[in-house]
C-alpha cells in the first residue's frame, strides 16, 4: 500500500475549535459517483417502497448551486460562497461553547455528540492549504483512519483505496468528522472482528452522524510481537497492544512461555510506537511487521495470532451514498427501532424471511435517547427493560425489488428506520495467515 500520511494526526479539539474553511465549490459538488473510488456505481434508480421517514441511499437531482452551476463561474464566486459556508460553521462552533456546559453535549456540524474527550498538546490543525484537490479521474484521495501509521486500519484503507492517501486521526469520532468537514473524502473503519465481535462503538457513531456506507473491506489480521533490536524474548516482562490483539493472541503467548503482564493501549501500532518512542527495553508490542519497519523494531514472533481465520471486517464511509445496482453481489445495511419492545422483531425478520433475503449480521444496541422503559407488572411491581436499536446487513442491493419491497413491510412494524448503506460485497478471496 502506498500511504502519504502525515506526521500527526486528527484530533477532536482540533476539528471542534478550530474551523477549517470549506474548500472549493467544485469540491462540494462531487459525489461518490468519481471514479477514483473503484466501488462507485453509474447507474441511478429509485426507491419507491420506503418513504422519507427511512432514506434509501439513492441519489436525486440537487437543487443546490454548487451542483447547478451557479456558483464557481468565477473566483470571486466561490470565495464568497466558501466565507458564508466557513461563518456557519464558526457560527457552530461558537453555539457549541456556549450550550455545552450543563448537559456536556457540544454541536459539532450540526450533530449532537457525546463522550467528546479533551485532549491536551494537540498538534497544529488542518487548515484550506492542508487539503487536496478534489477527487477526479485517476486522482488520489484522502481516507481518514483511527491509529497511527502502521495501524491495521491504513491497510484496510490502502485496500479499499489504492493509491490513496491516508490520514491518521487519534478517535473513532475524528475520523467520522474529517469526512463530515471535508478534511478527507472517505473514512474506512472497522466495525467487526471475526473473533472479537462488534467494535460497537462504531455502531454507535454510524447512527450519531449522517455518513453513507459505500463498500466494505476484509482483512486478514497477522499479529507479530515486536521489540527493541538486541532484545530477547526472556528479557519482557510486558506486551502491549489493543485489547483485542492482546486476547486474540492470549494462549500463543502462554505457548512461548512469556508469563508477562499485558497492558491495552488504544491500537495496535500505538502500541509498537510507545515501545519505540520511549526505549522500552523490557515491553513488547503485539502489532503487524508493517509497524516493525516503520518504528525500527525487531520480530521476535511471527503470526501470533491464537487462530489463523482471523479476519476485522471494515466499512468505507462517504458523505454521499453510491447508486445501488444489480450487476454484482451487494449488500445493504439498515438499523431501525420500534415502540413495543422485541415484540414484533419477528415480524420484521420475516418480511426478509419470506423473500428469501439472507441476513448476515443482526446486532442491537440500547437506545440512547431511551435507554429504559418502565413496564407495570401485577405480580412483582415495577419491571425495567431496555429499548433498542437493531442494525441488520442483508445481502441484496436497494436496487432489487425484494429488498424494496422488504423495506416497505418493515416500515410497517417499526417507528424508526434507516438506511446506512447499499454497497458492493468484498468478494476478495483470502487464506489463512499461518497454520495452526
């Protein structure tokens, strides 16, 4: 993978506090419909089974200037639209310091958002000089990431998007608004493991703001255990990485007799850049042999992983949907809610069901906004259930009929639903990593 990452990366303050002017108009009007991404789809059709109240990602006619043509005729044009563009958005900015004190929720481009994390010694941010060009034919593009250079995730972005260039950011929730501020076009992170599970948190952020899955990407994950040059395996007497890398390689580690204490650190080349960075001679770091080179770090163990099906599943988001289509194998994903409970998930199961829609995923998160529901109960009082939201992928394009008509039935049933995304199946074929 080729990757021009910079030396810092994206962090939350740096996109809430310091607004970065809009680029150019033309920049504004591109869609996922450039061929620089390689999923990117040209036909367009329409939806007629889902209503307002759950938007297919099927592109309409803009109505907006950038798109038209009216604006960007001339410099002076698009100068002027860009400085009315930036004052909303430091209109924002200025509307988050003043309502975010009581309930700690800040408005971040428009979005309510929670959990905002302060950082201190942030790096320079990102101004219009920093920004590329927009996307065209052949042209690179920029892909937001979490982790730092080495991370499995630029790997999945250099997958997804040869050629690209890559941009670290330090959370999850910065690499959703880089895309959102048009710092990067694309944001590619992951959303589940094949034996950690859901990385819920990313669900979390899919349904907090307003991006579109436009593909997905399967990586095989390849763990090494990464040290000091010089230093030996009988010299550790800890390893660091993810959580996840450090329980997908728990028994390995027993097998090569390293009885060490295990520490988590937010990802993986994090973990082999802290060993690096501060001399540790007595720490090693569970991370890829891509993280070795970059940091100047020595294999001590190759393929640690305690299973070789070991593969992260990782989504690529965009500000616009793609046109679903029909001339290859996709995937759609959805999350909905309804007032009644789980009383009627069987109802919405089987308007897939009976289509003969196969679901690959099904995975439920609390409601935020409702977390407990209170329920009268005659013997015992008062019981406390939980509201959730259901995110569902099935295997079919909002193109196909099915899927419409599906959508159109679960409607019915729920008082809330969503369409995330209509995207391309990673159909790559891949092998295990090393054998057991």
């Amino acid at each position: 993978m080729q990757s021009l990452a910079p030396s810092s990366t994206i962090s939350i303050k740096s996109i809430m506090r310091t607004p970065s002017p809009l680029p150019n108009p033309h920049r504004l009007a591109f869609t996922v419909q450039s061929a620089a991404s390689r999923f990117d789809s040209a036909s367009n059709t329409t939806n007629p089974a889902v209503s307002a109240a759950a938007p297919v990602p099927v592109p309409v006619p803009s109505t907006n200037n950038f798109t038209s043509g009216g604006v960007g005729k001339s410099r002076t044009d698009w100068q002027s639209s860009c400085a009315i563009l930036a004052s909303k958005v430091v209109s924002q900015q200025q509307n988050t310091e003043k309502t975010g004190g009581a309930d700690n929720i800040t408005v971040v481009n428009g979005h309510k958002t929670l959990d905002l994390v302060p950082i201190d010694n942030l790096p320079k941010p990102l101004t219009i000089t920093d920004l590329s060009p927009a996307p065209m034919h052949g042209a690179q593009i920029r892909v937001a990431y979490q982790g730092v250079p080495g991370a499995y995730s630029e790997a999945a972005a250099g997958k997804a998007y040869p050629q690209c260039e890559a941009i670290p950011c330090d959370q999850f929730e910065v690499a959703f608004q880089a895309v959102e501020l048009w710092i990067a076009d694309r944001a590619v992170l992951p959303v589940e493991n094949s034996l950690g599970g859901s990385i819920h948190r990313n669900y979390d952020l899919l349904l907090r703001h307003r991006l579109h899955i436009v593909g997905e990407v399967q990586l095989p994950v390849h763990h090494c255990l990464l040290a000091l040059p010089g230093v030996r395996k009988e010299y550790i007497n800890r390893v660091i990485s993810h959580p996840q890398a450090l329980a997908q390689c728990e028994l390995t580690l027993t097998k090569l007799g390293l009885h060490v204490t295990r520490e988590a650190v937010d990802d993986t080349a994090g973990a082999a850049e802290f060993v690096a960075a501060n001399n540790l001679r007595d720490t090693a770091a569970i991370a890829s042999a891509r993280a070795a080179d970059l940091y100047n770090l020595n294999i001590l163990a190759d393929g640690i992983q305690d299973d070789s099906s070991n593969i992260t599943r990782f989504v690529m988001l965009a500000r616009e949907p793609i046109i679903p289509r029909n001339d290859r194998p996709f995937k759609t994903s959805i999350v909905f809610a309804h007032d009644k409970g789980t009383s009627v998930l069987f109802k919405v199961l089987s308007a897939f069901a009976f289509r003969n829609i196969s679901l690959t995923k099904i995975e439920s998160r609390p409601h935020r906004n409702r977390p407990i529901r209170l329920v009268d109960d005659a013997n015992v009082g008062t019981a406390k259930h939980f509201e959730y939201m259901f995110y569902v992928d099935f295997e079919a394009s909002m193109a196909d009929v099915r899927a419409q008509n599906a959508l159109a039935e679960v409607q019915e049933f729920t008082s809330f639903l969503r369409v995330l995304g209509s995207y391309p199946m990673d159909m790559t074929p891949w092998s295990p990593s090393r054998e057991d």
